[in-house]
C-alpha cells in the first residue's frame, strides 16, 4: 500500500568540487526544492518505467580541492550568488572525499584533499570502500560513478598493462605507471558492479582491460568527453551538409574559454587529449577526410565559464561555387554540461537495472568519441544518435 | 543488344529564364559535357532502380521574358562567364515559350513574352499544347512541370472556386478572378498526367481543388517553397535544441539579398506569401510557440545572388541561464536551389513511373512548407525529413 | 581655509525614472560611495579647472511614472540586484517630479504621475519652478537639464510657430499644437537660464525658435540622440573606410532590443524620428551617398536592454575586388548611455561657467545629430570629434 | 612648350613575382590603360605638387621565381582571369631579375632564380648595378624600394654588427651571417640614394646601423609591415574605446589565410617576426596592458588570399558591466596591400625630391610596426596617423 516511491540512486562524481559537479548537485537541489524549470536536461519529458527521477538522485565524489560544495561553486562562477544562496544549505553540507593525484597525468591541477595509500591495490579498495559507505549511510538501491576530474594526458595505449584485464590485475599488484588515476577510479567501480562512465577526454574504462572486465562482469560502462558545445553542433551541422551533398572544403574551429577546464589545457599534454576526441567527428560523418581540419582551444580569462565557440565553414555547391557559413556559440560550459550527466546517470542505473552491462552505446549522444561495443565505428551524426537513444528508452522521440 | 539507356525526362520550368532554371540548366549541360562534379545533388551517390540519370534530362519552360537563355544567365550573374561559355552552346540554343502573366498576382515582374489567350481555358489549352508539342520534338519518355516563377500575391482561400475540383472547373470557364497563373499551369499540367511541383511560395496544387484532381488522376504533386538556406538550417538546428531541451526565447532572422527574387519581395503582397511559409516550421518542431520568432527579408543590391542570412536563437539552459547562437550563412540562392529542383523533378518521374500519384511527402526535405496527403501537419525536422526520402528511395541514407 | 570644494551642480532629468537615469545616478552616488572604478566615463582621465566631480553632482527630474528610483531601476533590469542594494539608500530617497506627458507625441508611453496644468504658459511655469526649488533645496551652484524621456513623433518642423523666437512665445499663448512636450522643457530651462541637452532623437531645442532664444540669452545648450553602439561605431569605423579608399557599396545595420526605448519605437512614427537621426551619418563622413545604407531597428523582448547590433559592410577596394566587414556589438543600452550623459552634463555645467552659450559644438562627439551653430553641416568623424572637444576643454587627448 | 608630364618613377620590388607585387603593377597597367576606378588608393583624392602620378610609375624587381609576371599572377589566384588577360601585355613583359635567397632566413620559401655571388660584398654589387641599370634602361627620373619579399626569421639584434654603421661595413666584408639578405637590399638601396620602404615584418633598414645611414646620406626609408587587415582595424577601434573609456579586458584575434605568405608563417621562426610587430600596438592606444592578448594565424588553404579575421573584444563599461564587440573582416590579403604600396612609393620619391631624408614618420598609417626618427614611440591610433601624413603632404584630409 501506500506511495510507490521511485529509486534512490547515488551519484558519486569523480572531480566532484569541480564546476560540472557543483552546478549538477545544485540543479537537482533546486529541483527538490520544488522548482518546475527542467530547460536543459535531455530527458525531462520521457516517461520510462525504471528510471530514477530527478528528485531521487543522491550525490557524493572525491575531489583534490576538500573545500565544502557552496565555497568551491561561489569559486566557479557559474551559479548566481541567488542560486548559491538557494542551494547552500544543500551544498554546504558536503566536502568531497580524499581524491587520488598524480603531477604526472594531469600537471596543472593540484589538490591537498589526496587519498593516503601506498600503491594502487590500497587506492582501489579506498574508492571501493567509499561506494559500499556512500551505499550504506545514504540508504541508496544503487550507485553511479562519474568521472569530471581534469583531463589526463593519453597514456601509452600499446602498454600490455593496458589490453587485457589479466595483464591490468598483474599491473596494479605492481602499481604500473602506465595506469592512470582516471582508470584506478573505473576499475574500482566495476569491480564494485557500479556502472561508470567516464564525461573527459582522459583515457579510462575505454582501455581493452576494463571493457573486457565491464564485459565478464556485466556492468554498464560509457564514455567519453561530454558532447556539449561546439562538437555538438558539429555532429548537427554535418549531416545536414552531407543530405545536400555540400562539400566541406574546411571547417575551422576556434574556442575561447577561461575556466579550470581551460588552465588544465594550457598543458600540452591535456590538450591532446582533447583534440584527440574532437578530431575524427567531421570525416566519419561526411565519409571523406577534411584536410582543413583545425580545432584551437585558448584559455582566455575575461570569459571565466562563458565559454565562446566560432566556426568557420567552407563549402563548395552546385557548379563548384563556393559558400561559407559561419557559427558563434556563446555558451556556458558547465550549464550544458551538467544535466548531460545526471542524464548520463540516470540511463547507466536504468541499463544496470534491465540487467545490461558493458558498453551503452545508446549513451552516445551525450559524447564526443562514443565508446561502442565491438569493431565497428561510433555514430556521431546528431539524430541518428538521438534514435538510439530513443529506441534504447522505449520512448517517443 | 546495345547499351541500354535511361528514361529520357523532360523538364518544364515556370520562369525558366530564372536565375535557378538556368542556373539548373547549365549545371546539367556540364554534366552531360563530362564534368564529374556532383557537389550539391542531394541524391548524387543515390542508386535506386528506374530514378532517371542527370544525363538524360531534357529542359524546356515558359517565361515572359523571351530572352535566349544565355542572355537571362549572363543577367542573372550566378554563372561565371567561363561556365556560361562553357554551356553557351546549349543555353543559347534555348528560347523560353510565351508565359502568363498577371500583374495583379505579381506586381514588379513582367514582360513581353506573354501567352495570347481571351480566356482561362484557352491559356490552359495553350499550356497542355507546349506540354504536348515539349514531349514529342525531344522526344521523351515522359516530362515533369516545376514552377520557378516569381512569388505571387496569396489569393483569397476562401473562395470556394478554390475548394473543389468541381467549382475549380467552372471557374475556369467564367475566367475566376481567384485562379492565378500557377495555378493555371499546376491545373494544365496535372490534366495532362505531368507530375507538377512549385518551388516557390506562391499557391499553386495547394488549393483544395487541385489536390483533390491530383488525387483523383493519380498525378504526383509536391510543394511548396524551396528549402534552401536560412530555413533550411532552422530546421537543422531547432531538432538539436530541442533533444537537449535548450529553451528558445526568441530567433532573430534577418536576410539580405539582391536578386530578382528579393525585388519581387519589395512587393509586401509577395513578401507576406514568403513570410507564410517561413512562420510555423520552428514551433511545429520545437512543440512550443516562440514568440520573438521575428524573420526579415531585405532587399540589399550590393549582393546581387548572393544571399547572407543572419540569425540570432537565445536559449535558456540549465539552471535558467541565458546563451546565444550566431548563424551566419553567406549562400548563394540559386545554387543551392538549382540542384533541389533537379532531385524534385527527378523523384516526381520516379513516382510516376512507380505509380505512385497524389502529394508526394517524402520530398519534404527540399520545401519549406511541405504538402501533406491529409490532415496531420507536415514534418519539418530536417533529419526525419530525410529518412523519409530514403526510405521511399529504398536507399542507405 | 578649509579644504576648498567643487561647485555642487544639479542635474534635473526629464525621464528621471528611466533606465539611463537611474543607471546614471546609481553609478555616481555608487562613486559617491567611494568606488574607484570609472570605467565607460569619457572624461575619467581629464584635469580641466571648473569642470564638476562626480561626487558634486546632484540629480532631480521628472517622470510620468512617480515610483521612486529603487523600484524603477529594479524594473528595468539594467543593474544588479547588488548594485541596486548598494544604492538603494540613494535611489530610494528620490522619486520623480509630475511630468509633462502626451499621446499626441509618444503613444506608447504613458504614466500618472502628470503636472497638472490647464495650458501651455502654465507647464512651463511649473517646470521653471521645479528648477527653482531644486536649485535652492539642494543648495546647487547650478543646475543642467538633460531630456532622457522616450522618443517623440517629428512635428511639422515647417509650422512657423518653431521657426522664430517670437512666434514661439505667441505659440505658447496659444497653446499651439505643434509644441512638444520636449520643446516645452527646453523653453522653460533656457528662460531660467539654466543648460539644456537632449539625449533622444526628438525635436527639442534645436527648432530655429529655441536655437534662437538660447543664443540671445547666451544659455548653453546641446543635442541630439545619443551616440552609443551601432552609430558611435559606424563613425570610428567609415573614416578609416574613407582614409583607405574603400568604396562603400552598401551598410546594412540591424539591431535588436527589448527595452522601453525599444517599446517605444514600436510606435513607427517614434522610429521615424529615431531613422532620420541615423540616416545621414555615412553619407556625410564618406562624402558620397550611400545607396544600399538600410538601418533596422527590432523590438526583441528575449534581450531586455542588452542591444545586440549586427552591421554588414560591403566594400570595393583595388581593382574592383568586393569585401566584406561584419561587426556584432553586443551592448547593453543604459551602460553606455549613463556615462556619456554625465559627462554632457558636467560640460554644459563648464560651458556656462565659461560665459560660453549658445550651441556647443564640441559636445558633437556624443551625439547622432549634433547641433550646429550655424549653417555648416555637422561634423561626424569620430576622431575628429575627439579633437574638438579636448580642444575646447583645454586638455591633452 | 608642350604638356609638361610628371616625373617617371621607378619602383623595383624585392619579391616582385609575390601576390602583393603583381597585383600592384597590374592596377596601375590598368590604370595607364585608361581605368579612372581608384578604389582602394589611399591618396587617389590628393593632389600635392611632386607627387607621381600613377600613369607615371615604372615596375622593376628581383624575385627567387623568375617566371614572368603573368605567369605568377596567374598562380596567386588574386586577379581575375579578366583582370589578367588585360593586364597580360604589360605582365608578360616583365620578368624578375635574380634575387637573393637564404634557407637560413626564410625556410619554407625557395627558388631558382638566385643572384650569383661570392659573398656579401658582391651580392650588393649586383643590386646596386640592378637599380642603375633600371634607372637607365626606363628613362626614369627616380627609383624607389620597396621590399615585399617573404617574411625572414628574426636575426640576433644584439648582435654588434647590426649596431653602427661602421660595424655594419664590416660585417659586409666578412660575409657576416648575421646579415639577412633584406638587410642586404636595404644597404644596397640606401648607399645607391634610392629611398627603402620594408612592406614586411623582417628586419631590415630599422636595425640602428642602416637607420644612421639613412640619416648620414639623408635617403628616406620606411616600415615595417603593412597595416592591412585586422591589425588596421585594431588602431581604429582601441582609440575609439579608449575615448569611451571602455576597458579593455581582452582581445582575442584570429585569422585564417591560404596564400604564400600564410605558408612562410607555417615556419614557426618567420611567425614570430609577424606577432612581434603585431603585439605592442594595443597597448600603446590604450595606455594599459592588455594582459589576455591573443593573436593567432592559421594557414588554412580553402581560401587562398582571401583572409578572414575574427575579433572578439571583451569591454568593461560603466558600473563594472561587460560587453562584447565582434568584428568579422572578410578581405583580399593583396588587394588591401598592393595600393599602399603604391602610395608609399610616391611619398617617399616626393620626400626625397623634397630633400626630406632619414625615417618617414609620416608613413606611420601604413604600417604595423612604424619606424620613427628616435627615442620615441611610435603612433598607432589610426586618426592621428591619418592626421601626420596629411599634415606632412599639406593637404586637406
């Protein structure tokens, strides 16, 4: 008898005092505050038997930065000093949890809030021990990892470590280098049977090591590098020139942005991560290389948060003239980002709730290098993307 | 045995001394003269049984203008002069057939060539006989009617001469003030069994009277209002917003143009007919009406073809925050449209010859206010738009 | 002594409850306060002996809506809720002197708090003595009147009432139509002796009758219309388009705008008046007319007092080669305007103190349409402005 | 008796088969051929006495590419074929005379036709002999320099023997490799008399040796980079915000061109020699430095010379409130410069008939980087520029 209540489901952020983090929890606070604006999260509308509701999403997370939620996000500057006030008994009452460091993944962000272990075996069981007490002591039906910490620079992928879940087991008795923080974080959450994904372009739950052990164990697994403002328009635009057969001559990209995002670019290394995930979007859809490809990313303080996109499009039509289009996107990285997530959450608990693990490919909207299950390529182009989703859901589009 | 042939298609263009007419006439003259460049057809790559080969189309239309067709392209100034000597030979050989006029349907667009007719019946008698005469002297295995004409004024669509096939007949014989000249042509050309498509805004096979003969003759119509630039991209875009839930506040259009086509809509009447079509596709697709959904044409000579359209889209996000999208496409109207009209005439033969008469939806993706069968309102979501066509194709998108 | 003071001068607004005003007197009781940031003041950096400071400045003026400025300026959403908290103290002190208002002259704005008066002589009595009163209340060494109040319709500028000082004052015996609430303000200040600019593009002081009567009683005045975004812009830029020889074939200026300024231009008389102040800047600088110069001005709500202007330039430049200049000024309307008008202010205030009366031409520089003294065209080069005024003010550039 | 004509003059291009030295000399073939279209001529409108008439300018000069010069034109995509073909009498005649080249200075940019000497003293022999032998073979009555040779590399400007002239002399005697091959020319050009103008960002008559030359033998030289594009409109706009006192927290700059020039920049060094003389102009306007700054090139190939710049400055304004301004320039790279060039060479053939030697100061508009006559900095703000040359020819701006 009685009010059938929904799932209460944990959400656990890797990064978790970042911008993305802050501005997710305190949305959905607002939400359980009673608000009625959902402007911004994908699935607002879609009634799916199975899937958590807003209101019933918990959160928890690790983060280098100890400081309580409110300081950290009144630092970011992405949530009015009325929002921050409305949310802040809400995220004043929660400081992440020691977080996992290395100088040498990620060179430009630092922290003090660091778990103490003495090799990685000791990290994963902290991160583990962290899900089964954030379980318990929150009282949830399940729980999601997500990761938002800074961009890792790329591993070296051909490390054996890296490509089967027998080497990766030998590697963390040995507390390999080659396994990042990023990947310490998934490993511990599939082990656990916790679905992960992974919304930054480090390399995590994609190495062939952890999709296998996703894989064997049946756990839902997605990624990666949330798709949320320029590429995002990318992977609409291009079909569209593709139905009209307008030749892409060039496509030059240019963003400028001055949040910690961008800072963590400024290290060569992060950055090639970044540009790793953007690159290969524009020849997949159009099904021929763009040899004027150029994606620039430019820390640029004035903007903080406010991220600004602008788009140089070069085209050849009907008897070979020439056409230009032009796009200008001022966006707000962390806005776009963080109902993206909670999206990402709600579909991965859903999935681990229907009983399918590994690779969500159904996730792939969300992302600017889908993760897909076998061999074949990811989908990028916008709508088909959209119907996966939809198809996946059960639900009208 | 020999090498066996396509369908040989004939093309009947209203306005065919038209920037697009000839400018789609020239570019299949290139192509019948060797050149392998395909950049703007739609349907280029698209291999579907008894869909007629570029090659074998055959072009043929009225115009007020007689100018031979070299003259009206070199007028027009979309073609480079080495495309027009290139073509000149077939553009030349070409003279339009004596057109219907109407000064009080179109205002600023007239001429000398005109059909010498006392009444309806003996225009639309005029035009079956050009239909006719088009077909045997090139000799063809069939031919398709497109209007290209300049916009007309919207008549009164209450009339009820307008609302059945019956009192539509009877208008014809009192010579109807409320029958326009497209629709003179559309009656023409559906009582013959020619497919028949309008590219431009004017009402034409749209009226209930012509629909329901289409219908009944099982003659392929389509319509209306070619999809080419700025609303073309409205309705690439909008579907985008929506699946991510981004608020539109407002859409600022606004395009400069400088053309025969933006003189023709320095008449207010034509301008209205114009902005009709414009006005419901982004609250059909969004689900909601924008009110600050405002769209402006601007006359602009220093031009010429060349179009630029400038929109503004103000979005809320998550949390209530405010971004902007700049789109600015500097297009070329008639070389966007040229290759539409080429694929329109093309799938309408397809149907003919499939048997498949009456509105034609899957081409909603080239118009921007679709004709549907019946009462359910029309797709304007571009991706959709083009599953439709491929689907009717039997093709891989 | 003592430490020696500035001159403590009043400046009366008519439209005191409007974005500009309240956005002006916050800014300075904010100074007031002791910010240091002068940011957007022209004048910030000048050292000119008897030019006022910004704390000597002291604001009355009038408006139909009688609300006091805290609840005004909360309405307009021009500043922050921080700033309108810091000055509330200030702002909420002051509510608007009753106002001359007609229909007759800017239909869309309307209010109750009216002087009530039975005829023409009367208003301008009531208006002297509020200048009176406000000179001795606020213990002011002098005071300027600055007309801030929504655009009005053009008046038959031919009536021979407007064209000479004398039939003016029979005018105003008469109650003569044909003068406007604005002119009726500017009679009243420059009778009283007190300076007199108007900020919006209505007639005001610059008919032949009051040019006349400021000039005789040697009174400072100045006009017209307020040169912030678009227009400011368009004249830093068609000097460097003259210097380069770049031909300028055609200027399309739109802009978008969701504030009263911008309710009030729905009124197309209201714009009128708005366009003709627009119209003849280019033509002027570049020494040739401008046939393809289109100016638009949209009601936009989603912007609110953000103005957002888009300008396309097309230019030929050598050996006829076409190019293209495209400024997008995202502005905010009352920010830019605030600053400016302080400073016209602060110079008339200078100008009378100099003996100096009749039109200054050196205030050119913030306005549209500036006043001139006598026949000579105005001059609209934005450099040139510069010079003129830091030569008037004695002050190194 | 007779028509008195002007003085014939010579100019003699370093880089003389380049996109900017072709166009130069086809304009003004077109303009001998009786064109009367001086767009894009800075002075077209000015009459000074001894100022060379266009009709009366004479094309030499050196270049590595020794095809002729309708040949280059052809291959720089600048000109119309129209344009060539009636340029093509004049172009075809003229070939360039062997140049000097270094790997060393301008890696990415090389050819046959290369001046063969021994060493520094004899290279400078040849350029001497060059400018006679033009001299005399055309009948001119001047020559003038004009270097628009690819950019070089920075050389060690510490080095002691760039320092004084008598080191300078040395250091020719020695082969010195801290002697660029402009530096070459412009010591050729200065000891033979004939006024030097560097068009380009490399070093070359502004190091302190050939600068004392230049004053000891009274020969006028100029630089150094002309001021074409975004950088233009960066001294036209800053003193305008600076005149509003808007703060300028930073100002991001892009471009994106596909000719010669943006594949020299491909070589990191010759790319700093361009930011180099582009950086300082902003701060020097403004008084402050801008610390977010960002200027980036990008060889993008779909648009040959056709640059494209995009702006984005970020403003503060009153009360602390930001704002943007966006500014798009779509130009032709060589059509904006060839006419400066022009101009440069009549001014400083007039400035030496005037006896006027040393730096030309007055040339300051045309340049990023002006060259100036000692301690003092050189002017930026684009209307002062405008003002020195105008006052320095004694005519009427």
């Amino acid at each position: 008898m009685g009010i059938q209540t929904g799932r209460r489901v944990g959400v656990a952020f890797v990064g978790m005092g970042g911008a993305v983090a802050t501005t997710a929890i305190a949305g959905i606070e607002t939400i359980k505050s009673g608000s009625n604006r959902l402007d911004g999260l994908p699935l607002a509308g879609v009634s799916v038997a199975g899937l958590a509701d807003y209101k019933d999403l918990v959160f928890g997370g690790w983060d280098l930065n100890g400081d309580d939620l409110a300081s950290a996000a009144t630092g970011h500057g992405v949530l009015t000093r009325e929002d921050i006030e409305n949310g802040a008994q809400a995220l004043k009452g929660i400081t992440p949890w020691p977080a996992v460091g290395s100088a040498k993944f990620c060179k430009n962000i630092d922290g003090a809030n660091r778990i103490v272990a003495k090799d990685h075996r000791e990290t994963v069981s902290v991160i583990a021990n962290d899900l089964n007490r954030f379980r318990k002591e929150s009282n949830l039906d399940d729980v999601v990892v997500i990761n938002l910490a800074s961009t890792e620079r790329w591993p070296d992928l051909a490390e054996p470590v890296l490509n089967s879940a027998e080497a990766f087991e030998k590697g963390l008795d040995s507390s390999d280098e080659s396994i990042s923080p990023a990947m310490l974080y998934a490993y511990a959450a599939i082990k656990s049977g916790v679905p992960y994904a992974n919304f930054t372009p480090s390399i995590a739950a994609d190495v062939p090591a952890l999709m296998e052990l996703a894989r064997e164990l049946n756990v839902p697994v997605a990624g990666k590098d949330g798709k949320t403002g320029q590429t995002m328009m990318k992977t609409v635009l291009a079909p569209a020139l593709k139905a009209r057969q307008l030749h892409v001559d060039g496509w030059f990209s240019t963003n400028i942005l001055g949040n910690r995002d961008g800072l963590a670019l400024n290290d060569p290394n992060s950055l090639q991560s970044k540009l790793n995930t953007k690159g290969t979007v524009l020849d997949s859809i159009l099904g021929y290389p763009v040899e004027d490809h150029l994606v620039h990313i430019h820390y640029y303080r004035p903007r903080g948060d406010d991220k600004e996109a602008w788009d140089n499009i070069d085209v050849t039509g009907f008897m070979g003239q020439r056409m230009q289009i032009k796009v200008n996107f001022l966006c707000k990285d962390s806005i776009l980002a963080a109902p993206l997530v909670i999206e990402i959450a709600r579909v991965l608990d859903l999935a681990k709730s229907r009983g399918d693990g590994g690779v969500q490919e159904q996730l792939s909207t969300f992302f600017k290098a889908p993760m897909v299950k076998n061999g074949h390529g990811p989908e990028h182009d916008f709508g088909k993307q959209q119907r996966m989703l939809f198809d996946w859901l059960g639900a009208q589009q």
